[in-house]
C-alpha cells in the first residue's frame, strides 16, 4: 500500500515537473534580472554573454530585436520615476510614463494622490508663469480654478494672488485673501508676514480685525504680533491700539499687555552694541573646538582682528557664527551678512539659527537695509530682548527716512512709536522729530520739544532749535 501511495507521488512530481519544464521555455524576470544589471551599466561584452547563457539555457527563446524592451519597470520604480518627472516640471513626460506603466504592468493602476499631485504641479507651474509675465487676470483664474494652490503650505501662493488683486485694481479681494490667510493658519511666521503685506491695502480697521485674528490663531505669539501690529500703525501715523488682555504669566515684569511692548516707565533702550555670539550648545571636535575657545577669548576683550584670525578656517554653524559677530564688530558687514546666512542655513538647532537671524537682521540694519530686515524678523520668532532691539531700530531708520522724505506727520508717527516702545528717545531723534513738528505746522510741540532737550543739556544746537520755534 505504501509502494502504492509512493508510486502515485512520484508520478504526480514527475507530471509536475514536466508542466513546469513545458512552461519554463522563456527566461523568467528572476532570470533576466543579471542581464538588466548590464544593461543599466552599459557593458555591451556582458550583456553578449549573458544573453548566449539564457539562449544555452532556453533554446526556444527568441531574443527580441531591442534588447530595451525586456528592461520593464517594475511598478514601485515608475511610481518614483513619474514622482522625479512632476518635481522637474516634465508634466508631459510623467504623463507619458504613467500610460507606459499602466501598459506594462497589467493590473497597475495610478493612485488618486499620484495625479492629484501632478494636477497641482502643473497649476503651480502655470500661475507662476502667470505672475512672472505679469498677466494677473490669468494668475487669479488659475488660482480659483485650483484650491489646493492656496493651503498654508502653499502659502507664498495666497501672498501672490493678493498682488495679482491688487495690479487688477481689486483691492477688497486683495484683503479677502489676506484675510482667509490670518483665519487659516497658525503659523506665526505666517501670520506676521501677512499683516507687513496687509499695509497696501488694509485700512486701521481691517488692520486690527486681521491682528485679532492672528492673535486668536497663534495665541503663543500674540506679544510678538501686537508689536508689529503697534509698528505697522505707526507708519499709518496712528497711535497703539489699547488691547484688553491680561498680562500672561511668566511674562516680564516690565511688560504692558495692553500695549504689547515695553512699558516706557520701567526699561531702558538696549544697546546698540551687537552682542557676542551665544556659547555653543553641543561638543565640537577638539580642533574646531580650540578655534571656537580662542575666538571667544578674543572676542571677549573686543580683540575682533585674533577673533577672524582664530576663526578664519572654521566651518561648524558655531564657529561661523561666531566669526560672523567679530565681523559685525569689526567693522565688516558684508562679511559677517554672509557668515550670519551661513549659519542660519547649518545651524542644527533652533536656538542657533534664530540668533544668526538676529545678527542678519542687526547687520541689514546697519547696511540701510530697513525692508530686509523687517522681513527677517518678520518670519523670526526672536526673544524679546532681540525683537525689541530689531524693532526699534527699524522704527528709527524709517522715521529718519520719512523725515527725509519731507513726510513729516509719518515721520512723528515712527518716532513716538519708537519712545512708547523703548521708553527713552534719543537726543538726536527728539531734535529731529521737534523739527518736524515744526515743518508740519505744529509749532507749539515743537517749542514743547525743543524746551525739554534744551532743560535736558543746553548747548548752541537747542537754543537755535528753541529759537526757530519761538520766531
């Protein structure tokens, strides 16, 4: 019985085999699979010879006249090809491949996500064509045609169409979509953004509604916010807005929460001297430690020359940072805008690139560069002592600026937005903003003005100042 049993199995085996030798008369994908490898290397002699060991193998498989066509992609490699095609902007190309894969593979079928991100590729790409060749009405269709360009992520896209609004002479839909901006995301980077772009086409009304919104959205950043919001009204030359709130816990004792600021009482207007770069927050290597060690003594007794000397080779976020401050303090802004960009780019913690941030913003300010450095600490979250320093030196350059302008009412705008912010003003600021009020009309305040700086010191400069506002 048992012989039995083993004689039915051993011919069932052998009528197995025989099926799967039948079968067996092409190579298969596991087979063709050291060919491939060749072809992908270009090695034309062992591709040559590989294909006489299949034909050895399958005597009854016919090679194909283009050897490419056995060079099939297998589903998860097109996917990844079609992917890099979109990211190169070869919308036509990844279209093809997905017909190709589709063809090849029967039984594949693209995802819903795969097309949907090569649709929204393909609109991005449209609408900034649109914007480059300044055809707004065609950036504006695109947009409303594709919702998806408009998300937070997207969010440089919501910016541009306000400006496409806006070159359309639609102001209000300009502002519905800075609006939309402020209510959707949370991203205080984002939001404060939004409100310095809001200026152009917001009125003191549409400004607070918009800053209450973002303060609801971010609730973390809302000191941060009713700061640019309280500068961004000083340029509209109206005063802060009274804000009821209580003061957060953990907050400065010097700090209003119904002003958002420093209270003008209980602080005093930082220095203007750049700080030194903060102490490094994780382990060097012993080289670039030592040159970290050495440019930190340096820079501690104002030595700036040893300091770039001792930093001169470093490329670790710390030493470039540091290099970056005894530049600063050197005298050599370029360089150091340079080095502070390159730490800002490396650096591995937030900590880190945020003070390189500052001392961009500080060196852009020293450069005259007023509207770049109101965008860096625009899209910085500094700490109070930095933001506070950012501020009002933006504040002061634009009221000298406006000043210059003949813009006089703005320019007293800036400047007491300036002493609420930092509780003092300097004796050249308080001469210039007497003066203009004087050349706005305003000649009682500027004799207010120019009596206490002349009370404060009297020197030849105040009594001419007093003079001109007496006669």
């Amino acid at each position: 019985m048992k012989k039995f049993h083993f004689t039915l199995a051993l011919l069932a085996m052998t009528q197995a085999l025989g099926a799967l030798s039948a079968q067996a008369q092409s190579p298969t994908d596991s087979d063709l699979q050291a060919l491939r490898f060749y072809m992908n290397e270009a090695n034309d002699l062992a591709v040559r010879s590989e294909v006489r060991r299949l034909q050895l193998r399958y005597p009854d498989w016919v090679v194909p006249e283009d050897l490419a066509t056995l060079q099939q992609i297998a589903p998860d490699e097109a996917v990844a090809s079609i992917y890099r095609e979109i990211r190169s902007g070869n919308f036509v190309r990844a279209r093809t491949l997905i017909e190709e894969t589709g063809r090849a593979t029967p039984g594949w079928a693209h995802s819903p996500e795969l097309l949907a991100a090569l649709s929204i590729a393909e609109a991005q790409s449209s609408f900034d064509q649109a914007v480059s060749r300044g055809e707004p009405e065609a950036a504006i269709r695109i947009a409303r045609a594709t919702p998806e360009l408009l998300r937070c992520e997207r969010v440089n896209n919501a910016w541009l169409l306000a400006e496409q609004y806006q070159a359309a002479r639609e102001p209000a839909l300009a502002l519905t979509t800075l609006n939309g901006i402020v209510r959707s995301c949370s991203d205080p980077n984002i939001l404060v953004a939004t409100l310095e772009k809001s200026v152009a086409v917001a009125s003191l009304d549409d400004l607070a509604a918009m800053a209450d919104a973002a303060r609801a959205g971010a609730p973390g950043s809302a000191q941060r916010l009713t700061s640019v919001e309280n500068r961004l009204r000083a340029g509209l030359q109206t005063q802060p807005r009274p804000l009821a709130s209580a003061t957060p816990s953990g907050a400065p004792a010097a700090f209003d929460a119904s002003a958002g600021a420093l209270s003008s009482t209980k602080t005093q207007r930082p220095s203007a001297q750049p700080p030194l770069a903060p102490s490094p927050r994780r382990t060097l290597s012993g080289g670039a430690s030592t040159a970290l060690s050495q440019a930190r003594t340096a820079a501690q007794r104002a030595d700036w020359a040893t300091c770039l000397a001792a930093s001169a080779k470093g490329t670790s976020p710390e030493i470039v940072s540091q290099r970056a401050w005894c530049a600063l303090n050197a005298k050599r802004p370029m360089q150091a805008l340079n080095d502070f960009k390159l730490a800002a780019s490396r650096s591995p913690t937030a900590e880190g690139r945020r003070d390189a941030r500052y001392g961009m913003a500080l060196v852009m300010l020293q450069l005259n560069m007023v509207d770049q450095a109101a965008n860096v600490a625009a899209t910085t979250h500094f700490s109070d002592q930095q933001r506070l320093e950012v501020e009002t030196q933006i504040l002061d350059k634009r009221g000298v600026s406006a000043y210059q302008r003949n813009d006089y009412r703005r320019a007293i705008a800036y400047f007491d937005e300036l002493e609420r912010l930092s509780g003092v003003v300097r004796r050249d600021i308080a001469l210039l903003r007497g003066y203009a009020y004087l050349n706005s009309g305003q000649r009682a305040r500027a004799r207010v003005e120019f009596q206490a700086i002349h009370d404060k010191l009297a020197t030849p400069e105040s009594r001419r100042a007093l003079s001109r506002a007496l006669h």
